[in-house]
C-alpha cells in the first residue's frame, strides 16, 4: 500500500515569539539603566568588602587627587561649592549626597567636603568605595 503525503509550504512566519524576546529585552534594558548612577570623572575609590546600596536621585560629589571638586560632572571651586550643592538639595531635597573621594587624598580634604555637604541641608550622604572580592585562600 502506497501512501501519498503531501509537502505543504509554510506560508506564515512565526514572528510572535521573536516579538515577545525583544520585548522582553527592552523590559529588561530600561529596567537596568536606572542603576547606573556613575560619573564619568575617574578616580581610584578606596576598597570596601561591604555591599552599598546605591538611589536613583542622588548628588555626586568627586575629589580628585589634585584636589578638584565636581557636582555631576561640573567643576566646581571649594568657594562655589556651598552655593550649588544648596542649589540642587533645593531642587529635590529627598536627593542622595553620594561622595567620590580619591584613596591618596588626605583625610582632613573628605572631612571638609562632608562638612560642607552636611552644611547645605543635608543629612543624607554616602561615601562611595570600590567593593573588594576577596579571594580563597
């Protein structure tokens, strides 16, 4: 007995799951982007083996090692700084003073910088560090 079969062509494409995958990594991409709340200026932070938890609205606050200041990326001067950091607690004043402080500056430079962020109006701060895996023995 001989049975015919017969070859249908496929005339659709199945388009839905590939939709659902790139919807699904767009989800994903927006999802992930309000995490990163780096700055562009590098310094070299100071190790920590705790973990940090890091807020959509915050204030950086870098100190270079050749003792410049920056507000998100903005050079400021040690004599402006009170001025814009009240500026922008002003604006949102639920904001996060996050300090960025280079591991060779001196501790009475930190110090002062967090004297000044306290200054302004805030009581919200964080000192950022780099976190340390540490390794089997």
């Amino acid at each position: 007995m001989i049975i015919k079969t017969r070859k249908k062509r496929i005339s659709t494409i199945g388009l839905i799951s590939f939709t659902d995958v790139i919807f699904l990594l767009l989800i994903f991409l927006l999802i992930s982007s309000n995490f990163i709340t780096h700055s562009g200026i590098k310094v070299a932070l100071p190790g920590s083996n705790s973990q940090q938890n890091e807020f959509n609205k915050n204030i950086s606050l870098t100190l270079t090692k050749n003792n410049e200041i920056y507000i998100n990326n903005d050079n400021v001067s040690w004599d402006e700084l009170p001025e814009v950091l009240n500026r922008k607690l002003i604006e949102d004043p639920e904001q996060v003073v996050v300090v960025r402080a280079d591991e060779t500056v001196e501790l009475k430079n930190v110090v002062k910088l967090l004297d000044i962020a306290k200054l302004s109006g805030t009581n919200r701060f964080f000192i950022a560090t780099q976190i340390e895996i540490k390794k089997a023995e």
